[in-house]
C-alpha cells in the first residue's frame, strides 16, 4: 500500500529548492532572459519596455523594481552565504 504524502511538505521542498537556485542569480541578469516579454532595459537591467517596444506602466515598473530589490537581497545572503 503506498504511503500518503501530504503536499504542503512537497511544496515547501520545492519551494526551498527554487529559492536556492533562484538566490545564485544576480539581480541585474534577473530579467535579461525574458527578452519574450520586454526589450528594452535600464542600467540596472530592470525592464522598461515591452517586447513591442512599448514603455512600461508605472505600476508595472514599480512592481519590477520591488522583484529587483528582493532579488538583490536574496542574491547578497547568497553571496554571504559563501564565503563562510
């Protein structure tokens, strides 16, 4: 008889996982790949236009910096992390 296994667990695992791997990239390469949705970027690499070539809504923009600034914290423990 198999064993019931309760998804919460199975979701926090693979939710741990991805935080890890996500942690190991860089913010400024964070968005750079989904050159699907956007096609032009800042500095920083946070996106400002669309794959159109459209600028960005201003909550959009607001909502991609939010995601950057998580991402650079994520990605600085990462790094910390590391050189223990």
């Amino acid at each position: 008889m198999l064993e019931k296994v309760n998804p919460r667990a199975i979701d926090y695992k693979s939710n741990k996982s991805i935080s890890s791997l996500q942690s190991k990239i860089p913010p400024s390469q964070m968005f750079l790949k989904e050159t699907d949705k956007y096609s032009k970027f800042d500095e920083k690499g946070i996106p400002t236009h669309d794959h159109e070539g459209k600028e960005l809504s201003k909550g959009l923009l607001k909502k991609l910096a939010k995601d950057y600034e998580k991402q650079e914290k994520l990605h600085s423990d990462y790094l910390l992390s590391q050189k223990k």
